[in-house]
C-alpha cells in the first residue's frame, strides 16, 4: 500500500549504473510525496503508517524513503503536510532549512547507512527565519545570541536575490530553497557521489501556509521532479513572486 510497503525504501537491490535506471527510486519516492501532499490538501488524508501494528513492525529497523530538510516552522510538520506516518520520513529541522554541519551529517546518514534514495529541502512562503535576515540586512544590525547564526546562514540567499533583482519575501524564500540545495550538494561529496551515481536526488520544494500545497522550485538532477506537485498548485514557475 505504500512505497516503503513494497520495498522496504532500500535502493540496495538496484545498484546499477544505468542512470535512468537508478532514478526509478528517487521518482517513486518523490510521487509518493506528492500524493500524500495532494491527499492532504483535498483534505482526504489516510495516515498511513500511523496504526500500532505499523508501530511494532518497523521497531527493529527504519528505511525512510525520504529526508527532509525543513524549516522549523509549527505549521510546516513534514508527517502531517505529506499525509506519511512512522519510518517514511527522516526529518531534519532547523529555522530556515539552515545547512549547518550536523544537518549535513544527518542527511549523509540517512542517505548512506539507511539507504534512502531522496532528499527534499522544505521551505515556506513568510519564512520568518528569512524574514529575519532580510532585517538584519537592511538595517545593518544582527541578532543576538545564537539567532545570528541562523541570520547569517540565511544572508548568502539574501546577497543573491539582491543581485537577481529579487525582493520580495516568497521570491527570496524560493532562492534560498534553491540555494539550500546547492549548499546541500555542494558542501557534501558523499550526498553529490550519490547523486552522481543516481542514486539519489534532491529537491526543492515551497509550501504554501494557506493553501497546504507545495510545488517544485529546483531539483538536481535536472529534469527530475517535473511531475506536477499538486493539482491545487497555482504555478511550477521557479521564484514567482507570492499574489497574496
Ligand atoms: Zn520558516
């Protein structure tokens, strides 16, 4: 019933070096999510994977078929807005998907050790933690205590949507989703040589406060996730400025 159901979400039997191959795992892990995220924004969900029976069974092991980077936000619980249960996702959060060591280290475990074969960076539109550095930015100032170390984590998308011409929130939001998924790959080997290898992907998504929905905003390779993430999804086009 589910992809974790009929395969265990290990990649392990597919080590092959025929790229389109390969990616079958990433592509069923990443349509998985978007029905679970469809589910949830028709307000149909089935939480899976959430019964005692379930519980039991995947106590002995975990093989989550996807990690999340997302930003810490109450309203952005990875389980809820992609209708998944226990053992589906590794989830990492920290306010504004920052991509510090220990995140990097935790998604080069679940790819490496657990054998999961899709990485997701989830940002959202109003980010406050976005907000917080476009503050700091204009003003000059920085947060105390260890804020700062989120303001300055954010500040690298904030010089680049400054130099695209980019300056409202969800724009800027959308280039620091892009931009976690460089830092992920490029401050990572071990994630890059998997996704080399096809092995893995990695995706950026933006998820919409109100409407539940998320849509694409940057993928590695390229060309992977062009399956249209939600039915409600207003637009596929990277960086649109926010209407409401
Ligand atoms: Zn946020």
């Amino acid at each position: 019933m589910s992809h974790t159901g009929s395969s265990g979400g290990q990649p392990g039997p597919q080590r092959t070096t025929d790229r389109a191959t390969a990616l079958s795992e990433p592509t069923r892990a990443y349509a998985e999510l978007v029905a679970g995220n469809r589910r949830f924004v028709d307000g149909a969900p089935r939480h899976p994977n959430q019964d005692a029976g379930h519980r039991a069974a995947v106590a002995d092991g975990q093989h989550p078929f996807a990690v999340i980077v997302g930003c810490s936000d109450s309203r952005l619980a990875a389980e809820i807005i992609f209708d998944r249960g226990l053992g589906d996702l590794f989830v990492v959060r920290t306010a504004g998907h920052t991509a510090g060591p220990e995140v990097l280290g935790s998604v080069e475990y679940a790819v490496t050790v657990l054998g999961t074969p899709l990485v997701v960076v989830l940002g959202h539109d109003s980010c406050g933690a976005v907000q917080a550095a476009r503050e700091s930015a204009a003003t000059g100032t920085a947060p105390s205590g260890h804020l700062r170390a989120v303001v300055d984590a954010v500040l690298p998308s904030l010089r680049r949507a400054t130099s695209e011409g980019v300056d409202d929130i969800d724009g800027i939001v959308d280039i620091h989703i892009a931009q976690t998924v460089e830092t992920l790959l490029g401050q990572s080997p071990v994630l890059a040589d998997e996704v080399a290898r096809g092995r893995c992907a990695v995706v950026g998504v933006s998820y919409r406060l109100a409407a539940g929905a998320v849509r694409t905003v940057a993928a590695v390779p390229a060309g992977f996730a062009t399956l249209e993430p939600s039915a409600s999804t207003e637009s596929t086009e990277p960086a649109a400025p926010a209407t409401v």
